[in-house]
C-alpha cells in the first residue's frame, strides 16, 4: 500500500522508484498482484506516465486514512514502552495516608499505567525496616532522625492542635504544653514523631501528661475524643474538616509543630517508576499547601 501510494502520488513508477529506493520491476510486480487481488486496474498507463483511475483514487484515499493510523499506532506504542514500568512501593503513617495515597493511586493509574503501585501503611521503625531492607522505596514520615544511610527530603511543616468536643473545656486562645497537665489525653504512641516531640516538650516543661489511651490510628483518636475519653493531639490537616463542620473544637498548641519529610535510601539508584513517584508527591503535597490543606504553613 505504500508503494502504490508512492506511485499514485508521483504519476510515475520511476520516480516512484527513485523516492522509495525501490527498482521499478518490484514496484510494477507489487502494483500488478495488487489490481490482480482487487480486480481493478488502478492505474490508467499512457506514453507520459500513469493516471490514476476512480478505483485507484479510492484506494488512495482509504490508504492514506490507514497509513495515517498506522502511524499514529507506531507513535502510541514507542510512547508507550518508554513510559515508567515495573512496581514502586510507598510507606506512610496513617495521618499521611488518608490524605495522599487517593490522589496518587488515581494519578499513576492514568498516568503510567505499567507500573503497579503497592501502598504500605505503618509506624516508624516499621517504615524504617522497610528502607533499610529495600521492601519500601520511599516513605512518608514525620520527623524522622537524620542517617548517614538516607536522604531526607522536608515536605511540609504543618501545626498541631488540641481537639475535644464541642462541649470541652479548651483553652484560649491558645494551648501550651502546660495547659496539658491533667487533661485526660488520647495520643498517638511512641515512636510517632509528633508523640516524640511532645514528649520532649514536656520533660523540658516539667509537665507530667495523664495519657488515658494510645492510639495508632488518626480516625480512632478522633473517635475516642468524640465519645468524650479524653482530648486528642492531632495535625492541622487530621481535623480540620471536622472543626468546619461542628464535630470538634480546636485550638493550636504552641512550640507543636511536625514536619512531613520524604525519606529514601542514599545508596540506592530510584527506578524510574519510582523518580516519577517522587515528584508526583512533591507535586501532590505542593498542591495542598497551596489549597490550604496544612493550614497557615508553606511548603519547606
């Protein structure tokens, strides 16, 4: 089809030749078998070249539309190939993954469909292992402590509030670590950085804090201090929904900040599955601060 568009295009089978590198015997051979196959004559011959016939303008027509595609298909499938492949995997805790694991699973199912994203849900030391034993590429993490071994990528600094229900007694306007002290309260455990810190906090404040229970899981806390057990210590993006809408009241606890921090080995060449998944959080995290999701805070 390509050869008789050629000739079809040049009015000449040795012009035709000359732009294909084809000798013109093949190319008169291929034209014959196929007016042979389709029963018509395609070209009209004469002493100054060919004319096409109203058979051979229709085939032209119908070979143009399929050369056309056959090349957009060409295009598709080379895009296709280079596209990322093969699986990445991200690990978080639970306050990062119910706002970020969403966004990125309907993303890379549009965007990159050969690569299976695998989703990891766990507690520091676990998301740690992970690293360490190469099972996790990249992990979302609060805070973690700087190793020779990684690379710490600063994501997003974002406040942390006091949250009880609408009939608690909060202070105001603001909160300190001592304003904690004998308040029943609902906590994330240990080694959670924010728990980490607060804890830090009140050593240093000489505060000693009622821990009424510990909880791993962003969604119990809050439905731990909505049946009235106590008060929770929760970021900015954990309850803010939740404040709009009357279901807690909250207040900022002051010097109480957490950083979410990108966390991947140093010694570790990224696939590019997983170089794509880095900057679609950056991207993805980028977009919330500027949508407001982590409250007054810019993007670090």
């Amino acid at each position: 089809m390509r050869y008789f568009a050629a000739i079809a295009e040049c009015g000449s089978f040795s012009e035709a030749s000359a732009r294909l590198r084809v000798a013109q015997s093949a190319l008169s051979r291929h034209t014959l078998s196929l007016e042979n196959e389709l029963g018509v004559d395609l070209f009209k011959r004469h002493p100054r070249g060919i004319d096409v016939t109203p058979s051979g303008s229709l085939l032209l027509a119908r070979t143009k539309r399929i050369m056309a595609e056959l090349e957009e298909a060409r295009t598709e499938v080379m895009a296709q190939a280079a596209l990322p492949s093969g699986e990445a995997v991200i690990g978080t805790t639970s306050t990062t993954s119910r706002i970020l694991y969403g966004v990125l699973a309907a993303r890379f199912a549009q965007e990159y469909p050969n690569v299976r994203l695998r989703f990891v849900e766990g507690v520091p030391y676990l998301l740690l292992e992970g690293i360490d034993t190469g099972d996790i590429d990249l992990a979302v993490m609060v805070d973690p402590e700087p190793r020779s071994s990684l690379i710490l990528e600063p994501l997003v600094t974002e406040q942390e509030f006091l949250v009880g229900t609408q009939k608690a007694n909060m202070p105001t306007p603001n909160c300190t670590v001592e304003n904690l002290s004998g308040l029943p309260l609902i906590l994330l455990p240990r080694p959670a950085g924010s728990r980490v810190k607060l804890d830090r906090m009140a050593v240093e404040a000489g505060v000693t804090f009622d821990v009424t229970h510990e909880v791993a899981n962003v969604d119990v806390v809050k439905d731990f201090v909505e049946r009235g057990l106590g008060y929770g210590v929760l970021p900015y993006s954990s309850i803010t929904p939740d404040v709009d809408n009357g279901r807690f009241q909250a207040v900022p606890l002051e010097g109480l900040s957490i950083t979410r921090t990108l966390v991947h080995r140093a010694d570790r060449t990224p696939t590019p599955a997983v170089i794509e998944l880095t900057k679609m959080i950056h991207d993805e995290i980028d977009k919330m601060v500027q949508a407001g999701g982590f409250g007054a805070v810019e993007n670090v």
